[in-house]
C-alpha cells in the first residue's frame, strides 16, 4: 500500500479512492471561493450631502445661505446673489438637465396632462372628488430629465461638504 500511495502520489497528484478509504481517511473539502469584495453600500443621505457638496464647491451656495447678511447693504446682497444664483443655475442644469412639467406661459390656460398624478397638483376652488381637467396655470413645474453625479467611492467623507481653506505664505 505504500508504494502504491507513493506512486499514485507521485504520478497523479492524489490518491485512489480506494486506498483513501482502507486507510480511514476523508477525502479533503474544497475550500470555498473567495467572496469579492461586497461594494459599498450608499444611502440616499450620501446622494444628498454629495449634491450639497458639488453646490458648495461650484456655487458656494453654503457660504451664501450660512453668511449674516445684516452687516452688508442690498447692492452687495444682490451682486453675491446674482453670482451664486448662475453657478447653482449650472450646476442644476449639469447634473439633472430640469425641464418644465408643463412648458406653457404662466397664467394661461392648461389641461393636465394624462398619466401619472404625480405631475400636477391642483390648488384654489378644486371640486369635492379630488380631480379637475384643467385649469390656469400657476407654476409649470419641474421634472429631472436625467441624474449626471460623479459616482460616489468609499474613500470619501460627504460629511466634508467644503474643506477649510488655509493659506500658506
């Protein structure tokens, strides 16, 4: 049996089966695949603070909203205004490419759209069931007409919305 093993061992790679079990022993398991790595898992959160980030780096809108505005007269108030309000501008228009629901002029006459309810909201003298045909248009509305983030990746910190900036002279 030993020479046998030793050839089988040898020539094969593996013992018979047969001389497996007149010596007692289990044949090995196969050790199991390894798993690939699970991605990481993001939550509506991340898409949030990363869109709130992307604002804060291309529009600086939170150094706008987050600044008291008391100490500063209108013309200053209105010359920051005008700058933030065309970066975010392009930033929305970059990443979600918004279009109206309703593209007609406010204040002229518009039947809603068939479909999903979602689309229209329906406000002043609305009949008791809850659904109407028409009516003036108010505000046309606003649909995302596609979603263009960078992707996220686990190395970054969202909860960093803008790092501090320190000069070094």
């Amino acid at each position: 049996m030993a020479f046998r093993a030793f050839f089988a061992l040898l020539f094969g790679g593996k013992l018979p089966d047969d001389l497996v079990t007149a010596l007692g022993l289990a044949p090995k398991a196969a050790p199991p695949a390894p798993k690939p790595p699970a991605p990481p898992a993001f939550t509506p959160e991340d898409g949030a603070l990363q869109l709130l980030g992307i604002l804060q780096r291309d529009g600086r809108i939170l150094d706008f909203f987050m600044e008291d505005l008391a100490p500063y007269s209108d013309d200053q108030i209105g010359a920051a205004a005008r700058d933030v309000h065309a970066k975010t501008r392009e930033v929305l228009g970059r990443c979600f490419a918004p279009q109206p629901v309703i593209d007609a002029v406010e204040g002229s006459a518009v039947t809603a759209p068939a479909g999903d309810a979602a689309q229209v909201k329906f406000i002043g003298n609305v009949p008791v069931s809850g659904k109407a045909k028409g009516g003036s248009l108010r505000h046309r509305g606003w649909r995302a007409t596609s979603v263009a983030l960078p992707k996220l990746t686990s190395k970054q910190d969202l909860s960093i919305l803008a790092p501090a900036e320190i000069e070094v002279e």
